[in-house]
C-alpha cells in the first residue's frame, strides 16, 4: 500500500493499519523486533550503512521497525512529514525544547505547563546561556509583548496540566513565526484525536505515548512529530548522540493501543462531560473546569480548537487548608481523594481506569507557592482523568467522596 492512500485514510483506518510492516512471514499482529543490533552482508554493506549511502537499521538506539512502524503510524494520524518516538514522554519534550537552542537564544514558556516541563524552561535552561520568559497562555497582548524580539522558541500546552487553560494555537503560531521562532504544541490532553496543533500552525507537536496512546497504563513511550528537516537537523543528532531510544516492546504496545485510540478518547470524552456536570451540581464542590463546559474561562478557544472535550476534569474543593503537611493538616482535597473507592489516587492519566491527583503536591509539587499561583494552581484543587467504567458508577463514586469533604 502505497504512503500516498494511507494518507487517505479515515483517523479509525490509519489508527488499526498506518505503517504496518509484514516481514517474510505475513503476520498479522506487527511484529516485535526485540534486536539491540543488526548483521550485515559484507563490511563494505556495514561501512555503507554507516555512511548513510545505504537504507537498512544499523543499531537500535538509531532506528528499529517496530519503533519505524509506531513513528509512521503516528505519521499518518498527526498529518505531520516525520515523526520519532522515544523512550518517555519527557524525553520526547525535553529533546524538542533543548536540542534546538543555543547559548543566546531566548524561549517563550506559556505559564500553565507541566512540573518537569516548567522546570526545564526555568532552571535548565538558564544553565547553558538560554534566556526563557513565561507568558499568561491567555494574554495575548502578553504574548504580542513577548514576542516583539527574537525568539528562538515557544512553549505551550493546550488544554494545559493541570486547570485545563487552553492557549490560542493559531494566535500563538503567527507571533511565534513573527519572531522567528518555532512553535511547539505538547498536545497530549487533547490527542490527536481531538485535536490537530499542525493544522493549526504548529510547527513541532510532542505526546506522552505513555498516556492515552497505550491508554492501559503499562508502558511508557514518547513521540515528536513535525517537519522532516527540523528533525533530521536538530532531532536526530540529539537523539543518536544522547540515547533516550524507544523500547520496541514498548512501541509494540503503543501500536496495539492506537487501534483503539479513537473508541476509547471519544467514550472516555462522553463519560467526562457527565462527570463534569455531576461534579458542578455537588455542594462541596467550589469550581470545575472542563473544556467542553460553557462556563470554563477559555471555553470558546476550545471549542475552536478541539472537536470534543477531552477525558480531564480539574475542580476545586471547599474547604482547602494551606500547607498540607504542617502540623499535620491536610487539604479537603485529600480528605475527598482518601474516600474514593473506585476511583484510583494515581499521577498518571488517559488510562481506561479514572484516576485522580492532587496535582499541587505531586505532578507539579516542584514549583514554588508562587509559580503554582501564576497559573491558577492551589491546594484545593483536583485533577481527574476520566476512564471508561460506567458513567452511574463514577458519579456515585465521586458524590460519596465529595460528601466525605
């Protein structure tokens, strides 16, 4: 099948066979190349390969099929020229914001990002002469501001880890490129299901395969997606010289969870827009914020930009205390946490189990009070990724728990 009617394909059609490879033995199921190294015909084939005036695998850390065929699926799906998996989600984002940049250079950081993703921005960074200048996501007079000087690179998520803010990809995109600088779009709440950053004028897109990809929470896996010659520039050298490969038994599992990538985010997505409601209507409940809701502050960019809502919520409990672990006291927030029972306490998401987070003291308890109050974060609030159990049974779960509060 040649590449040009696979990228005819309907999402469900390139999710279930988008880059398949059979070898010799015409397996149905992609095959997993557990191989570290490869033999070849000849030395001169050997020398030719390592050249590059020869195609063929020459060490796993570089390329292997199974990752060839995740990387071409995820190709297809995303619209993107090329794409590379890596071995985690943050090798995936911290391979597109470093290995592009130089001492000099300058990046622009919305303020809402994930724990280890601000912490790059703002302490990594700064270490080898990178200036970074974090932005309201929503300003875009702010962003305007930021981006009336040369700037090398720009960071955004959208919906953002963990209140759900959403960022004008577009907007964001013509300043961006006015300034001279790339954009990247860390897209992973939304998917590529939801949502299509390229086609809004992204220049480089980056997920957690980890999350909903595998979507079962038993690998973890990343990808960047963008042009060919930014990848082959800048991507590939960081890669083969660093070492962040991609476990083909990891991708294999990744493959197999894309075949089910669009069931899964829509039912998940329709589960969530129920909880959300429910979770509004609770007394105890102080605020919520879900993308396909009326009332979250950024509804109408969301709704210009993805096609559903998504499968996360984030809501703020009543009764917050400050400083969970002085003097012993605890948030409300972990009093509703401790009385889940079907829910699960978990950091991760996307997963076919709903989890929960307290995201102030976990997946963004590195940042300072004050970098946590910037993008709206305080200990009040929870963030819950919705799976695919019955809608009834969460709503009774997380009623009984908020009651709890």
């Amino acid at each position: 099948m040649s590449d040009d009617n696979q990228k005819n394909w309907k999402p469900a059609t390139k999710l279930v066979r988008g880059g398949t490879m059979r070898s010799q033995f015409g397996e149905t199921s992609e095959a997993i190349f557990l191989t570290s190294g490869y033999a070849y015909d000849s030395a001169e084939q050997a020398a030719a390969r390592m050249r590059g005036d020869e195609e063929g695998y020459v060490y796993s850390r570089y390329g292997n099929p199974t990752n060839q065929m995740l990387a071409d699926r995820l190709t297809l799906l995303e619209g993107a020229e090329t794409c590379r998996v890596t071995a985690s989600g943050m090798a995936a984002i911290s391979s597109a914001i470093i290995a592009p940049c130089s001492a000099g250079d300058r990046v622009v950081a919305a303020t809402a990002l994930f724990g280890s993703c601000r912490h790059i921005c703002s302490t990594i960074l700064p270490r080898y002469g990178v200036e970074t200048e974090f932005v309201d996501g929503g300003d875009l007079q702010a962003w305007t501001q930021a981006l009336s000087k040369p700037t090398r690179l720009v960071l955004i998520e959208s919906p953002s880890n963990p209140l759900l803010d959403a960022v004008d990809i577009a907007a964001i995109a013509d300043l961006a490129h006015s300034a001279g600088a790339l954009l990247v779009v860390d897209n992973v709440f939304a998917t590529p299901i939801l949502q299509l950053p390229l086609e809004l004028g992204a220049d480089i897109v980056v997920y957690s395969a980890t999350k909903h990809m595998d979507g079962q929470g038993r690998v973890m896996s990343g990808a960047i997606l963008g042009q060919s010659n930014f990848i082959e520039e800048h991507i590939d050298p960081w890669l083969r010289h660093t070492g962040p490969a991609a476990s083909p038994f990891n991708s294999w599992i990744v493959l197999k969870g894309l075949e089910t990538l669009d069931l899964r985010v829509r039912e998940a997505s329709r589960n969530a827009v129920r909880i959300a409601d429910a979770i509004a209507a609770h007394p105890n409940v102080q605020a919520v914020r879900y993308p396909g809701r009326a009332d979250h502050p950024d509804f109408a960019i969301h709704q210009k930009q993805m096609s559903m809502g998504g499968s996360l919520i984030a809501f703020s409990i009543k009764g917050a205390m400050p400083e969970p672990t002085s003097a012993g006291n605890a948030p409300a927030a972990f009093t509703f946490l401790n009385a889940l029972r079907l829910v699960d306490i978990s950091n991760n998401l996307g997963d076919t189990k709903s989890l929960a987070c307290h995201p102030s003291t976990t997946t963004h308890r590195a940042l300072s009070a004050e970098e946590q109050a910037e993008m709206g974060l305080d200990e009040s609030w929870v963030r819950l990724s919705v799976g695919l159990e019955d809608a009834s049974d969460l709503v009774d779960d997380l009623n009984q728990a908020l009651s709890a509060v």
